[in-house]
C-alpha cells in the first residue's frame, strides 16, 4: 500500500508539473509573435539594386526555360504528328 501511495503522488507530480510548465495558446502565440520579429531583424535584407539585379536574372532564367520548353513542345509535337500519320 505504502508503495501505491509512492506511485500515486508521482503521478500527482508529473501532470501537476506538465500543466505548470506549458503556458496557454495566447501567450505561446505571442512569443511565437516575439521571435519571428527578432529573428526578422537579424535578416541581412538585399539593398535595391541587389533586388533588382536578382528579379531581372529569374525573368531571363523564366524566358530562356520558357522558350526551350516552347520549341521542344513544338518539335515533339510535329514529330508525334508524323508518326501517327
């Protein structure tokens, strides 16, 4: 019985501490809030024409793929065309 009483009050311990340790949503939300904005200010953000450089290489990339993509799109397509007929 002694020991029943030694495993109970453990028990008794882990769900007091369990509860005690987690914070409720509001305030785990507004620290989630807190390190998004510290972590945001340690972000080495691009300087305009660093941007701009950037922005205008992915529109090339997008164009040259694009095109590629286009013409080989085309030339299956005509080489299908041929062999079916």
């Amino acid at each position: 019985m002694a020991n029943e009483a030694k495993l109970a009050n453990k028990v008794d311990k882990r769900v007091t501490k369990k509860k005690e340790k987690r914070p409720n949503i509001i305030l785990r939300f507004l620290h989630f809030c807190k390190d998004v904005i510290a972590e945001l200010k340690r972000v080495t953000w691009p300087s305009k024409k660093d941007l701009l450089t950037y922005t205008g290489a992915v529109i090339v990339f997008i164009l040259i793929s694009s095109t590629l993509i286009g013409l080989m799109d085309i030339v299956f397509g005509e080489g299908m065309r041929l062999l079916v007929r």
